[in-house]
C-alpha cells in the first residue's frame, strides 16, 4: 500500500476518532485478506481476529462480527435476526453497503449504518484485532468496543 492512506481507510480513521477508539491503524507489510493471514502477521491467536463478513439477511446488509477461529452458521443467524434467508453477499453487495472491499471490511465507516452481530467468542480475548477498510490494514479493539462503536448485539453465531 502507498504511503498515502487509502481513503477507505481515512473514513474508517476518522470514524474511530468519532466513536473516541484509542487504537490507531496499523497497515500490514502484506494484504491479510483472511483471520489466518491477518493472526499470522499481527503475531496473535486467529480466535483474536475479528472477521468482518457482510451477509444480505432477505435484501438487506447484515454484519457479523466473527471470531476467525468460527464459521457462521447462516441458519443460526437468521433466526436470531428474524430472516427467511441470510446467505454470503457478492463482492458487489458489500462495496454497496459499506464502500469497502471485502477482506477489508471494517466494522465502521460504511455510507450508512449497518445492522450488526458481534461474536461472543471474542470476548475471551483482551485484544481484538479488526479490518480498518483495506486488505492491508487492522486496529486493535475490544470485544466491548466493537459492541459500543457498531451499536452491535452480543450473539452466538456458530
């Protein structure tokens, strides 16, 4: 990534700063486009990444916040939001709804705001680290943050 900020990244900067988050955005010598990837450059456990995967719940964008050690069972999902159908999004569907690739989805700085599921597992971790917008990018955060600055609901979601 240029020295320059990408100004996905820039949005997501600037909503931390609003949401007053003390982690600040580290970019990765290399994309870590997947938990494994991510955990192994960031030296911690893939339990502590947080997986930030856009679902369309019946047309609708649903973010789950997830711990890179689970996979999301859509079935569980839709029942605890209320939908017929939560399948995985397209590429174009989550750029529609949160201007942002995915493997670097943030949890914040979408055009509008996104219904949310945070992860319960990852409250078993002090440090949290989650996509800030591009595939080269993380911050630090806490299970509780992410539950504070996405207005998310704790959730079981494996």
């Amino acid at each position: 990534m240029a020295e320059k900020l990408h100004p996905n990244v820039v949005r997501v900067q600037e909503a931390l700063r609003a949401h007053e988050v003390e982690g600040r955005v580290v970019v990765l010598d290399e994309a870590a486009p997947t938990a494994a990837t991510a955990a192994a450059q960031l030296g911690c456990e893939v339990g502590a990444i947080a997986n930030s995967l856009i679902f369309d719940a019946d047309g609708a964008p649903l973010l789950v916040l997830t711990s890179g050690a689970h996979r999301v069972n859509t079935d569980l999902i839709a029942r605890l939001v209320g939908a017929a159908k939560v399948r995985r999004a397209t590429p174009e569907f989550v750029r529609e709804h949160t201007g942002q690739p995915i493997g670097g989805v943030a949890p914040v700085g979408h055009p509008a705001p996104v219904r949310t599921l945070v992860d319960a597992w990852l409250g078993k971790h002090d440090v949290v680290w989650a996509a800030a917008g591009h595939p080269h990018t993380v911050f630090p955060t806490s299970y509780e943050e992410l539950l504070r600055i996405t207005g998310g609901t704790a959730a079981e979601v494996e």
